[in-house]
C-alpha cells in the first residue's frame, strides 16, 4: 500500500495508513452505520491487517482494512465511508489503495449490494452468497452423531489440527487468526471421527452478543452437530452466524431462532480459491475476514 498521503479530486480527502490511534474513530464510524461492531471487535480485526484511512479536515470519513495470509491470499473488508462523504469515490480510492502489490494474489471479499458495483468494476467476480443469521438462540435437541462420531471439547494440543482444517476449507492459511479466536473463545468444539479431528466451531463474543463461527466440517450433517451444540450453550442469548447459502442449512439455521437479517455477496478477485474437498467452511468467522 501506499506509505505517503494521497489526496483524490480537489475535496480535502487524504488517504494515510491507519494506525491504532485510529479504532475509537473507525468504530464510531460503523456505529453510524448501524454495524455492530465493538472497539473490542475493530482492535482484534486491526491486530491482523494493514489498513487505509480517509481523512478530511482531520476527521476520519472511511475506513478500509486488507488481511495477507500468506503470500498469495488476502481478504478485503471493513470497507466503511461516511453518508456525508458517500458519493465522491472515496470508497473507489479506499479499495485502490489496497490493492495495490495484490495483483498476483486471489483477494477475497464479502460484499453489501451497495458495494457490489465497485467491487466488480475493480475486477471481482461473484462466487457465491453468504446469509447472515442472528437473534435469540433457543434451547435445541442436539443432533445424534453417527457411528463413530463424537462431539467434544477443544484442547490446547487440537490447535494444529484446527489451524489445519480452517486452511483446508478456507483456501488460505491463517493460523495465527485461528489461535488468537480458539485463546479468546467462550467455547471450541470439535467434531471426532474415530479420534480424528474432522471438523470444528467456535463461540465467541461478537458485536451485539456472541457469534458462532468459524464452522468447518466434512458435510452438511456434521455442521448441524457443532451449529446444535454450540447454539445450545448460548440458549438465551443474542447469538450471530454467517452461513453459506448453498450450505442448505438456511431453514435449519432459522429453527433455532436465528432469523435471517442479511446477505452478502462472496467475490474473488484472482486466481479461484483452492478448498480441500474434503472438509467445507460452513460459517465464516466474520464477514471482513471471511
């Protein structure tokens, strides 16, 4: 990314690195937008990313973070300008300025039927659809598990294993996001299968409650087993999770009182994304970060 300031048109924008100084502001801003994103949520996002701000008279009119995950994977997200400056492409030269050095990685991004237009002017192309579900989660029956299936609790010595199955089912290794939420989490359980770790799921506080993911799993049936689970210890409480659409877990999701409230558009710049075929990301473990 660029290290100097920037300025666009003759409008007083200028674009400079964000820095940590930053957060209270960047979350101000969402709160504007009704997201519901927490300091606690920007500072932990921020700990991974590089980040773009604009600024006009020295107030902070939008926001945009960028995730490298190795060398040639990134996400985009966190893309936030102000209503008052919406309309002068900022956002435009927000996105330019992170994508700078990218052009030889798959960019990964999530992104709001507003900003679709922009993204796809900029080179992404629409992969799929993610829904975003949330409310108060209701006490459920859990899911019985197959023959030699087990559900239990994440241990210290499973990280390398679940490091492993996000990198399977995202296409992109982030091992460090994946311990910093596993060290954090209100709860990590993890699907067996003939003392095998398959699949796994976290729960952890998010926005204006808890949130349910990252959700990796081998199938269908055994992201119903970790979702059921995890839903149940937070019976009770606002609980949030992002699913993807061709999934087919939508009606099943709603069931536990989580309503649909939201859709994103996933968008990949790049090269296709390369999964394991073996192991799917059910639930991603926030929209900016995928």
């Amino acid at each position: 990314m660029a290290e100097t300031p920037a300025t666009g048109p003759d409008d007083g924008v200028v674009l400079r690195a964000m820095t940590a100084a930053d957060l209270p502001a960047a979350e101000a801003l969402t709160a504007e937008q009704r997201w519901p994103h927490r300091l606690a949520d920007w500072a932990q996002a921020f700990g991974h990313a590089e980040g773009v701000v604009a600024e006009r008279d020295g107030e902070i009119v939008g926001t945009a973070l960028r995730w490298r995950w190795g060398p040639r994977h990134a996400t985009i997200g966190l893309v936030v300008v102000s209503p008052v400056c919406q309309g002068r492409r900022i956002g435009h030269r927000l996105m330019t300025a992170l994508l700078q050095d990218l052009d030889h990685c798959t960019v990964l991004l999530h992104a709001t039927s507003e900003g679709r237009g922009l993204y796809e002017r900029l080179g992404f192309v629409r992969t799929g659809e993610l829904r975003q579900h949330q409310g108060i989660a209701q006490p459920t029956a859990l899911v019985a598990p197959g023959p030699g299936r087990r559900l239990r609790p994440a241990t210290e010595a499973d990280l390398p294993a679940l490091q492993a199955l996000d990198a399977a089912a995202r296409g992109m290794p982030r091992p460090a996001l994946i311990e910093e939420i596993f060290r954090e989490a209100e709860a990590t359980v993890v699907l067996d299968e003939d003392g095998q770790a398959r699949g796994f799921a976290i729960l952890r506080r998010f926005g204006r409650g808890h949130a349910i993911g990252p959700v990796v799993a081998p199938e269908a049936e055994g992201a119903r087993l970790l979702i059921a689970h995890l839903t149940g210890l937070s019976a009770g409480r606002f609980t949030r999770v992002d699913i993807d659409f061709d999934s087919g877990l939508a009606e099943w999701v709603e069931s536990l009182g989580l309503q649909r409230v939201g859709i994103s558009v996933t968008m990949v710049r790049g090269a296709p994304l390369v999964c394991d075929p073996r192991v799917r990301l059910f639930s991603t473990v926030t929209q900016a970060m995928g």
